[in-house]
C-alpha cells in the first residue's frame, strides 16, 4: 500500500453516476480521504453503461468490493416524469441538424429533471456513511451548467446538510460537500486532469449505452468543455 493511502484516516462516501462530474469529485475526494462508493440504478436509459464506468472508475481507484454499494431504485422509472426514465418523453437535442439549439435557461426545467432524485441519493448515501462512520459525502452536483435543476442547486445543498445535521445521531457529523458546484464544465475538465480523474472512463451521453449521440444536452455540454480546454475527449461519438 502506498503511504499516502495509509495516511489517510478518515473515510468519504463519493455518488459515482460514472459521468465526468462524478468523477472528478472522486478524484477530489480521494485526495484526502479513504473512499466508499456509492452507484445508483434508477431506471434510466443508460444505466447499463453508467454501470460500467462506475465500476471501471471504482477499479482505478482499488476500491475493494466492500466499499462500493450499488443501490437499485427502479421506482424512478414506474414514477416516470422525466425524459431519463421514461421513454414515451423525448430526450432533447441541442444539436438538431447542422443548427444549434439554445439549452434551457435556469428558469426553465428540462424534462431530463428527475424528480426530486438528488435528495434520495442522499439520503442513501449519508445512511451509509453513519454506518461505515464516514465524515463526508461527495456528490459531483454543478449548478452552473444543470440549468432548472433544482436539485443542482448550492440552497439544495445548504438545507439538505441541515436536514443530516438534525437526522443523524449527536455524535455523528457528516458533511455533503459538493467541491465542483460553482464550476463550469470546462473548468471541470481541467480540473479532473490536474488531479488525474480518468475521464477517459466516464460515460456523459443520456440516450446511448455503446456510442454517445453527440446531440444531447449532456454531450454537447461534454464535448464543449472538452474542446474549450484543449484536450481530446477520447469516448466514441456518432459525430
């Protein structure tokens, strides 16, 4: 074991979705802390794929089966109301043809919005750590490029450690920090490399489990970040 690792005491629950985001908080989180992994099923589309790169991701860092949880909430897509989980709604482009389309502006929901999803995560989330006695909870949420969501939100976040603070037992003190939650999606990329995340295992595209649309909400906003930072995305597109 190398020293570092052995220094660290203190342990941390990271939300792996297997996207960049994610990812990069990861990697933030490992730098101080022992990690436990959690990834959630919840119905959507490309679940499959996310999957694998959450497990990938969680080999990169050698975190042993026993610290990673894979959470099933297959309620989400019997629920419906989101374009992620239900397939009678459409996942819009941003791309459609050779046109750009303007992305949802903060005061708008998108329909890829799950509802109230992130409280759930977390609730699963801080569960685990007042069991495994962890400090903090990691979750890769940004508010700047997740516009309508409310979940994505630094208010969302604020409240929600208010609601740990007075759930959990006395002598438990758990933190949700949200280290990538001012930042825009190319200032994650450069981010992720300056701690080494491996962004070539992430999975960002919301309609395809083999090769991303490249037209998405979530792709495009990859693709960009990517380009704006002068690094080459290596996951395969349609484009």
């Amino acid at each position: 074991m190398k020293l570092h690792a052995m220094l660290k005491k203190d342990s941390a629950v990271a939300l792996v979705s297997g996207g960049m985001d994610s990812c990069v908080t990861t990697a933030v989180a490992n730098e101080k802390f022992s990690l436990a992994l959690l990834h959630i099923n919840y119905g959507q589309r490309t679940e499959k794929r996310e999957l694998k790169a959450f497990t990938d991701i969680a080999s990169y860092y050698g975190v042993p089966e026993e610290r990673r949880l894979v959470a099933n909430l297959d309620y989400f897509s019997k629920i419906g109301g989101s374009s992620l989980t239900d397939k009678k709604i459409d996942i819009p482009n941003l791309i459609v043809g050779a046109c750009f389309k303007p992305a949802p502006t903060h005061n708008e929901i998108p329909t890829t919005y799950v509802p109230f999803r992130n409280a759930q995560f977390l609730s699963i989330a801080v569960s685990w750590a007042e069991v495994i006695g962890a400090e903090a909870v990691f979750i890769g949420a940004v508010e700047q490029d997740s516009p309508g969501y409310p979940d994505c939100r630094q208010v969302f976040y604020d409240a929600f450690n208010k609601l740990v603070e007075v759930g959990t037992k006395p002598e438990t003190h758990i933190k949700v920090v949200t280290p990538l939650i001012g930042m825009s999606k190319t200032e994650i990329v450069k981010k992720g490399i300056s701690v080494n995340a491996p962004l070539h295992l992430t999975w960002s595209c919301y309609k395809n489990n083999d090769v991303a649309c490249g037209k998405c909400h979530s792709c495009v906003l990859r693709l960009t970040a990517f380009s704006d930072a002068g690094v080459k995305d290596t996951i395969p597109y349609l484009l």
